[in-house]
C-alpha cells in the first residue's frame, strides 16, 4: 500500500532554504522506509481503547513533530481507528481518550497537545485544522446533587460534530453537544458551547459569532 504524507510548510521551507542541512545518508533513507513499510503489521495487533493501545500512544506522542514522529503516528491513528482517512499530521503531545468513537477525515492537521476525549462520538471532516492545545471533550460531570460528591454522580455526554474545512485556532475548547459547520474559524481562546453556523467567525468565552467569511 502506497502512503503519502505532506510535511508541515515551514520543514519544506527551511529545506529549500538550507538544502544540505537535511541531507540522510542510504542507511538512514532505509531505517526510515523500513520503519514505514513495517509499522502497519505492528500496530495493527492493537485494539483501540486497550490499555496496551493507550501505553503506545503515549509512546508516540514522545516522538519529534518532524521526521519519523508523525509518520507513525499516522500511521497508527489509520490502522487502529474504526473510520480514519489518510495524511494526516500530528504533532507530539497529541491525546486521544475513547478512541474507539472518533473519527476522522482526509487531511486533518492537529497541532502540539490536542486532547479528545469521546465518552461520545466525535466527528473531525476533512481538510480540518486544529491548533495547539486544542479541548474536545463529549462529556461532562454530573453535579446536581449538593449532597453527594461530584465524582461519584457520573457524566453526561452529547456528540461533537466538526465538519470540512474548520479552522480551530489555539487553546480552544470544545464542549458537549457542539456541532462546527463547514468552512468555519473558531478564534483562539474560545470555548464553544453551541452550533457554529457554517462559514462563521466566533471568537470568546462563550464563543459568539463576530462575522461571516467573505
């Protein structure tokens, strides 16, 4: 099976920059496609969720945002995950709970430190961005009862629908229930708690439209 990954633009640009910076020598281009080739038939031996799946993840997210790193990650996300689609690019730091009710499409980047936790399904369409330190969280904690602690009341938890082409810039948080449509930013900073209209703006805490793109 042929893979294809793109390389984040500022690599491609200090590589055209600074071309013999970056030079491999044959054994490096060969521990690196052998690497490639074989990853599959390892990772495939794991089952999203498992504890063994969670302990490799971790083990990935340690490796370098440049070079092998996000190879393999995408590589492992692609062959573990129910529905995910190809090149995909993630840095290091990136965290998925619950893995077994995400997916995602063609293209998606996701920046250092996103954190999905899907007690319900989350839906990442395609051509999407997501920027570092990046939330999405499907659930919430239970707290109606004063009486009793909120750790023992258990959690409540709604989808999470991010369609094609969104842009989620850095330190956003996502919450239950939310759906992202089409074409849309969410600024920095945000959190959002309702529907984002397709091709919005929304900026804040709560995330508020503030204009439609041009």
């Amino acid at each position: 099976m042929k893979r294809e990954f793109r390389e984040r633009n500022e690599i491609l640009e200090f590589n055209k920059k600074f071309p013999d910076q970056n030079k491999t020598t044959p054994f490096e281009k060969l521990y690196v496609n052998l690497r490639i080739r074989t990853a599959p038939f390892f990772y495939r031996r794991y089952k999203a969720g498992t504890d063994k799946w969670l302990v490799k993840q971790e083990k990935l997210s340690h490796l370098a945002s440049a070079g092998l790193g996000p190879k393999l990650r995408a590589i492992f996300y692609e062959e573990t995950l129910t529905n995910c689609g190809k090149n995909m690019y993630i840095h290091s730091g990136v965290t998925f709970y619950f893995p077994y009710n995400i997916s995602i499409g063609d293209n998606v980047y996701m920046n250092r430190n996103v954190f999905i936790t899907a007690r319900d399904r989350v839906e990442i369409g395609d051509n999407v961005l997501i920027g570092p330190n990046v939330m999405i969280n499907t659930g919430n904690h239970v707290y109606t009862d004063p009486k009793t602690p909120i750790y023992l009341q258990g959690h409540v938890s709604e989808e999470i629908v991010i369609e094609d082409d969104v842009w989620i810039a850095a330190n956003v948080a996502v919450l239950k229930g939310v759906r992202i449509g089409k074409g849309s930013v969410v600024g920095a900073g945000s959190v959002v708690v309702k529907d984002v209209p397709p091709y919005s703006v929304v900026v804040g805490v709560p995330a508020k439209k503030i204009k439609e793109r041009a």
